[in-house]
C-alpha cells in the first residue's frame, strides 16, 4: 500500500515537473517581445478604444506611435495632455495644435429651409437619402433623422428644430459622425472659431434662396469686408481661412442671409460699433465737402 502512495506521488511530481520544463521552454521559445515604449505609451493613452485615431483601439496606436509610425498627437480624446506625456516618453515635441471639433454645417431648420416631399420611412439619414435624396429642397442640407446622433458614443449630438447639433464640448474628434453622414454636411471646425459659414450648398444665390433663407447665397459680401483677406468665395460658396481669421465679426454682421454664425451678443455689440462708425464717416465727409 505504501509503496503505491509512494510511486503515486513519484509519477505526479515527476509529471508536474515535466510539464513545468515544458511550459518553461514554451514561454521562452514562443514569447512575443512588448516595446517598454509602447506600453507607457498605452499608459498614456485615455483608453477610450474610440478608433478616433483611425486605428482598432488605444493598444495599436501605442504600438505605432512607439514605431514612428503615428504622431505623437494622434489621439483626439487624450488631447494636449496625452500628446505631451506621450512626446516625454518619445522624446520629442509634442506640437500638439489646436483642439479641432466637428460640427453641423448647416442652419436648415424645420422654419428657414422648406421641404419638397413628406419622407415616411426608416428614421436613418442613409435610408433617406436613397429616397430621392432625402426630403428636403436643398440637396445638401442636413436630414436631422440622428443617424449622426446614433453612431456618437459620447453623447455629442442632439436632434433640434430638424437638424442635427454637436455639443462642442463634448465632442472628442472621434470622426465617427463625418464618417455617417450621408450629405457631408459635419466638417472639422477648431474648438475656438466662432466665425463659421454654416452652409454647405454649391448652388447658385436665388436657388439656395428658394430653398433656404439662411443659405450662403456667394455674394461675395464677406469676402469684400474681410480686413484679412481670410474670405473666398469657392464653387458659389462662400469659405473661410481660420488660419487667418481673426474673428473680428464683420463678416458675420454684414451677411445679407445670415449664413455666417458668431456669437450673437458679440455680433449685436460689433453691428452698433460699425453702423457708429459708418455715421460719423458719414459726417466727416459732409464736412470735408462743406469745406471743399
């Protein structure tokens, strides 16, 4: 009887042994060698796995910033902070720009933009647009049927008078919202600018006007009273340079349509600087021509 015991526990130590040189040999011979780089990185990283950056998640953007093969600013939710904890572990600047944030460029409300049909459908801009391009006279309008909204995993957008808001504030650059809609109509703006042409229509003025009363008509206007030349007027639309935009507002005073967003208390203090303004210009020449 002992001597089963006895060669029981021989054979399990002997087995247990035999498999640990096994393993032992296993892990040597088949271990995947990790970058101490790349996990500070991950580290780093916010662990959103949002694919914002344009890759699977947090883990492969470690994994390509510590080969070179991403910037160091890639992450659109980490934000300055990471980019700089990621450019310490680099060893390099980390140049990380102004924050950018996507927005609806569009103010085709249920009241300023008319429709050409009743849409009864599925409650999805894609399945809309199949169907003549949507409800709306303005072929390049927003829908507001939130399929934008739906892909959003961070609560950014909201439905509001028949199109779609983003809360900049929430807004994390993931790009899933560019990537849904069906019309293009959300484009990146940077976090601060609050001079924006919020239209997206290529049609000639009375067509946008038929169909929309805050479209950009492409007068010109903007362009003409821009001090920094930061205006253009390209494919009968009017755009803006935010590189040199200096959001001085004369722009967004001065559009015949209202097409052109600011932040409507600066508009209304800068409207009554410049119509003062234009008065006391106005006197001064009949002074000098008095004079004359």
């Amino acid at each position: 009887m002992d001597n089963v015991i006895v060669n029981s526990v021989l054979s399990l130590g002997a087995m247990g042994l035999l498999f640990g040189a096994g393993l032992a040999y296993a892990s040597q011979k088949f271990a995947v060698e990790v970058d101490p780089k790349a996990e500070a990185i991950n580290d780093a990283l916010p662990g959103a796995n949002c694919g914002g950056c344009g890759l699977p998640g947090c883990g492969a953007l470690a994994q390509a910033i510590a080969k070179g093969e991403a910037p160091v600013n890639a992450c659109p939710v980490g934000g300055a902070a990471a980019a700089e904890a990621i450019a310490g572990i680099m060893g390099v600047s980390a140049d990380a720009g102004e924050k950018k944030v996507a927005r609806v460029i569009c103010k085709g409300t249920c009241e300023s933009a008319k429709d050409k049909a009743q849409y009864q459908g599925i409650s999805d801009c894609k399945a809309a647009v199949l169907a003549n391009s949507g409800a709306k006279s303005c072929q390049y309008g927003c829908l507001g049927l939130g399929t934008c909204e739906k892909v959003c995993a961070f609560g950014a957008i909201y439905m509001k008078d028949g199109i779609a808001h983003i809360d900049k504030d929430k807004c994390v650059a993931c790009g899933k919202c560019i990537e849904a809609c069906p019309k293009a109509v959300i484009d990146w703006v940077p976090y601060k600018q609050e001079v924006v042409v919020d239209c997206n229509s290529k049609e000639f003025g009375k067509a946008v006007k038929d169909k929309c009363s805050v479209g950009c008509i492409g007068c010109g206007i903007c362009a003409k009273v821009c001090p920094f030349d930061a205006i253009t007027i390209e494919n009968k639309l009017a755009k803006i340079d935010y590189e040199k935009c200096k959001q001085c507002y004369k722009c967004v005073v001065k559009c015949p349509t209202g097409a052109i967003s600011g932040n409507v208390e600066k508009a209304e203090k800068i409207k009554k600087a410049m119509k003062a303004k234009e008065e006391r210009d106005k006197e001064k020449a009949k002074e000098e021509a008095a004079k004359a």
